[in-house]
C-alpha cells in the first residue's frame, strides 16, 4: 500500500497525527488509517474544553466499513474541531494532513511529544505492518 | 421500479365503504373527523397485491439462494417448524394465560419447561432463561446476572475481559451493565492471548466474555488455562454462543467452566431471522447463578403439574415481558425434538465439514489469516487482492451477488485485514458448495485479468450498486409523496 507521509508531523502506533505549532497540536487521522477505513461518512464533534490524556480516548470516526476510535497523540484541552467535517466528513479522506484535521489541542505537557514517532519512524513502522 | 406511492392514483379504491349515513357528520365532534388528507396512497386491490407480491420476488434469502453470511448461521428453517408454531394452541394463546388460568395453558409451559431442560443439557448449565429477545439481549442479561453475583458477594468488580475478534455487542453489553472494558489481542494461534490476557487479570474484574468458537472460526486451544485465571480471580466466565452450532454434542460450555451462555435460538436451532423474523437469546447458566435469574420461571409441581415461579431468591428481576418470543421456542423445541442427540452431533459435524471443504478449496486463491482447520466457518482476507489488483473485500462481496449468491460476511472480524468470513452451514449440498467454490475461483481469477469489471458489479439485478458512501453521508428517512 502507498501512504503518504508528511516530515515534520509527529505520528502515533494508532494512526494519528499531529502538527506542533508552539503549544498548540493541530490532530487528524493519517494516510493510512483514511485508506485502510474508506470512505469517512461521520467524525463525531469531541466537547470543546474537554481535557484529555495522552494516547486516550479522543472522540469516533465512522466509515463506510466500520466505526473506530480515535485517540489523543498529546495530553491536552481541546481547543478548536474542524466543523467542515459535519458537512464534508470526505475531507479526512481527500486531504487527510490539511484540510481534513479533526482538532486542535492545547498542550499541557510538551516533554510528550517525545512518546511520539517522526516521519522516518513512522513511515518504517507503517511498512512492517503490511 | 415504482414506489406505492408513485403508483397512486387520486380517486382510485380498493373497497367501496359506501355512503355514510345522512347527518353521521353532524354526529361526530369536529375534534374527531379528519380534516385534511391521510396521506395514504390511492390504489385498487390489484395494484396492492401486484406491487407486494413483486416485491416478495426480489427478497434474497435462504429459501432462494445459498446465504453463506459468516457468524449469521443462515441455515434452512425446516417447514414443520412453521407449521407447528402455527398450531391454533400455541399461535392462538395470550401470555396473559398463564397468570390468568395456569390449566388453560398447560402444554405452552410445559413446552417452555421442557425446552429449558434440553438447553440445560445441551449446554451443560443448571438454570435457564427464556426471556432475552435475541443475542445481545442475552448478553445483557448475563452482564446483570454477572452483576448481581458480585453485588451480593461484595466483591468490588469494575471490569470485563473481551478479546479484540468479539462481536462489537460484547464490549457494548459489558458497558450498558456499567463495567469498563478490557480488550485483549488475539495471538497467532487466533486465539486471545494468554500472556496479555494474565497481565491484565486482577480481582477487579468482573468476568469474561469469549465466543466459542470464536468470530475467526476457531476454537481457542488455550481454552483451559484461561478459565483456570479467571477462576482464581472469581471472574465469571460468559459464554458467547453465536457459535454453539458448531459444537453441539461435542463441547458443553458448563464442562469446559462457563457459568453463563446466551443462545441464538435462531441460529443454532434454525429459525427465521434476519428480517424473517425475530430471534430468542435464551440463556442458561451455572449452579451458582441459579438464584439470580429473571422471573417468572415455569416450574414443574410434584403432581407434574406445570406453574410459574416467582419466588428466585435474589431474582435480577424480569428481563422482558412474558417469556420472550414463545413462537421462535416452539420452531427450536420442534427442530431439537425432530434431530435428537445424534441429528444434533450431526449437524454440528456437516457444519464444520462444510466449512473446511470451503477454506481448502479456497486457500490457494485467497489469503487465509490463520492456516488451521476451522470450525463451522472460515475466515480469509482479500489483502493480496488489494495489493495487486486494487479489488476490495466489497468488490468480491458485489461480484457474488451477480452471480445470485449471498456475499459473506465482510470487514468482520476487525482483527483481520479485508475480511470475508464465509458459514455454509450444514444444511447445504456439495453441488451448493462447489457452485460457490467456482464463483469465489473465477472471482478471483477476474480480479487478477480484470479487475475493473468486479468495480461495478452488480449490473444485472434489480438495484445495480449501490452509492454506500452517499447513502451514509446524505441522510434522507423520509418518503416523499
């Protein structure tokens, strides 16, 4: 399977990413996990405010195939969701990376970000699953 | 094809109610009579019973074509059953009856007792339910069995166990019934792993859940040591049982150390369901959950005479109204009676015979996860198909329509990548078998020549593909007229 993935993104076992800008992680789902899900009919809006732990619960995602979870790659608040996808929930699958981010994290505990994989890392990890 | 209401015609009737009375209007408070239209469409007799009647033509189900949907068990539901469920006797009778006039309805409770019995037997467990409409409300019941044991014990439990291939009602069920759940991999072998499975076990967890076999087909060969942790913690162990047809008469759950089962009625002992008609998730349980299992519970007096007990010690209460779906007990009490222990052991052997004659002849065209005889079904995955031919599970799942079969079961078990899960069941023949074994080949064979043409398949059937993604994102419920 061909997956993209972008370098300065840091990226979890479970598929997520996140883009660190100062102490905000912007937190979507990755090529692999849009491709391996199909199509995305549903990203359910998370309750901005909500606290959240490191690689824990953070809200569903529902494809044509199944519903799965998605988790936090970073301690955090959530600060924004991305309300394109309660229209376009084909963005996550049409631009996973950009315009189909799910939310925007306040980070509580930036020495975290060490738990996390690069791109390098990932990209190897990603390879040994197939 | 037209909808009814695009086939109606204003004015048009069927019946004739004739003309009202003179002044009945004047009769009737204005609050009473409809005003505006009643939205009803407007048809002749002939055009009611040509549009059902086509419509019953394009149902797709077991009494047309072969139904190999894995974990479904879409066997043949014999004729007599229908009719003995139909007997004036049974199909007649209010359940108000038995609190109403207990001697009116002797043979209805003796039918509930004596099919509890035979559940009891079958599944090697000492008390049985009748009331769980269907499996995950069997579940359900067990969850609350499972809760009220350690309520009264006080043990202070919070979790369930349930390996990652579960049904997705298991962690749901555990959930409703206000536990948090665990999940536990499965191991190359396919069954859940043990050593991740210890680590996990503490004295705060409440039981575990396990299908046997499980959703891969599979009967785990680490059965014995997982029920010996979970005992040492006073975990209970649940008894999944949406695949009891493949070991009747081979393996009870009570012997192997479960201590409560739910049974698909409606699978195992073949009555119609999935839109043919509702399910019964019986459950049965172990010596020491007897106490606590939902009443009434028919009961036989000395003088053989058969009554309702509602005195349970620490009863979890009533779980439906009534007894649950009396007619789905008396279709799997007559197909239980009309097979014996033997028609039983039989079944439970062609089921898995099937089911392997299937996975060996496949094995060469289709990726199978776990190389290991299976039980009653076999699970493979469409993942070289994918990588080399960009043809999904979907695709084959579309192309055996067209070919007039039932797809398998696909994308579950989540474990495994591009799932097709396949039950042939042992009602069908081997010319069935090998005209699907045919089908799967060439649909293979076509992926690889000719992939595009599997991508919009169906093409000659009443609706060709449909748009799944948009019928999902454009949510559209209503009728317009």
């Amino acid at each position: 399977m061909d997956i993209t993935v972008l370098d300065g993104y840091y990226y979890t076992k479970e598929h997520e990413w996140a883009r660190i800008e100062g102490t905000t992680a912007t937190v979507g789902i990755t090529d692999y996990a849009q491709q391996k899900l199909g199509d995305i009919t549903y990203v359910d809006p998370p309750a901005i405010g909500n606290e959240l732990k490191q690689f824990e619960f953070l809200t569903g995602i529902e494809s044509v195939k199944a519903a799965s979870d998605i988790y936090s790659p970073i301690s955090g608040k959530i600060a924004a969701y991305n309300s394109a996808l309660d229209e376009n929930p084909e963005l996550v699958n049409k631009s996973c990376y950009t315009d189909g981010w799910i939310v925007q994290v306040e980070i509580s505990d930036p020495s975290e970000i060490k738990n996390l994989m690069d791109a390098a890392a990932y990209r190897s990890y990603a390879a040994g699953l197939e | 094809m037209k909808n009814i209401y695009e086939k109606s015609v204003p004015g048009r009737r069927g019946v004739d109610p004739g003309t009202a009375k003179k002044e009945t209007e004047k009769k009737l408070a204005d609050r009473y009579r409809r005003i505006s239209d009643n939205g009803l469409p407007e048809l002749s007799e002939l055009d009611v019973i040509r549009h059902y009647i086509r419509l019953s033509q394009l149902n797709f189900s077991v009494d047309t074509h072969f139904y190999p949907l894995g974990s479904c068990t879409m066997k043949y539901n014999p004729k007599v059953n229908e009719a003995l469920s139909s007997l004036p006797g049974f199909a007649g009778t209010h359940p108000f009856m038995a609190y109403l006039d207990v001697d009116a309805v002797q043979g209805s409770l003796e039918l509930i007792y004596s099919l509890s019995e035979l559940l009891a037997e079958i599944t090697g467990m000492k008390g049985v339910t009748t009331q769980p409409y269907a499996g995950a409300h069997g579940e359900l019941t067990g969850i609350l069995l499972m809760a009220a044991y350690h309520g009264t014990k006080g043990n202070r439990k919070k979790y369930v166990i349930v390996p990652d291939e579960a049904h997705g009602t298991n962690p749901a069920s555990a959930a409703m019934g206000g536990f948090s759940v665990i999940s536990i991999p499965v191991d190359r072998d396919g069954g859940m792993d043990v050593n991740i499975f210890r680590e996990k076990m503490s004295d705060e967890v409440a039981g575990v859940m396990l299908t046997l076999p499980n959703t891969l087909g599979l009967f785990p060969r680490n059965i014995s040591e997982i029920v010996k942790i979970a005992k040492k913690h006073d975990a209970l162990l649940y008894n999944d049982g949406a695949n009891l047809n493949a070991i009747l008469g081979k393996a009870r759950p009570g012997d192997i150390g479960f201590d409560i089962v739910h049974m698909n009625l409606h699978k195992t002992f073949a009555t119609p369901h999935g839109g043919g008609g509702p399910g019964a998730g019986v459950v049965a349980v172990s010596e020491k959950l007897v106490d606590f299992l939902p009443v009434p519970i028919v009961t036989k007096t000395k003088g053989g005479a058969y009554t309702l007990d509602f005195k349970v010690k620490r009863s979890i209460g009533r779980v439906a109204s009534f007894f649950g779906n009396f007619a789905v007990l008396v279709r799997a009490y007559a197909y239980i009676m009309m097979l014996g222990r033997e028609g039983l052991t039989d079944a439970s052997e062609k089921a898995v015979l099937n089911a392997n004659y299937i996975r060996v002849k496949l094995k060469k065209y289709y990726d199978a996860p776990f190389d290991r005889n299976c039980m009653h079904e076999c699970v493979f995955s469409a993942r070289r198909q994918v990588q080399k031919y960009g043809v999904h599970a979907i695709d084959i799942a579309k192309a055996l329509i067209e070919r007039g079969i039932h797809p398998p079961t696909i994308y579950f078990p989540l474990v495994v990548d591009e799932a097709l899960m396949i039950e042939p069941t042992e009602t069908e023949s081997k010319e069935t078998l090998d005209e699907f074994i045919r089908a799967m080949v060439e649909i293979a064979e076509t992926a690889e020549k000719n992939p595009g043409m599997l991508k919009n398949a169906p093409e000659n059937t009443p609706v060709s593909r449909p748009d799944e993604t948009k019928a999902a994102r454009e949510l559209k419920l209503t009728c317009n007229r």
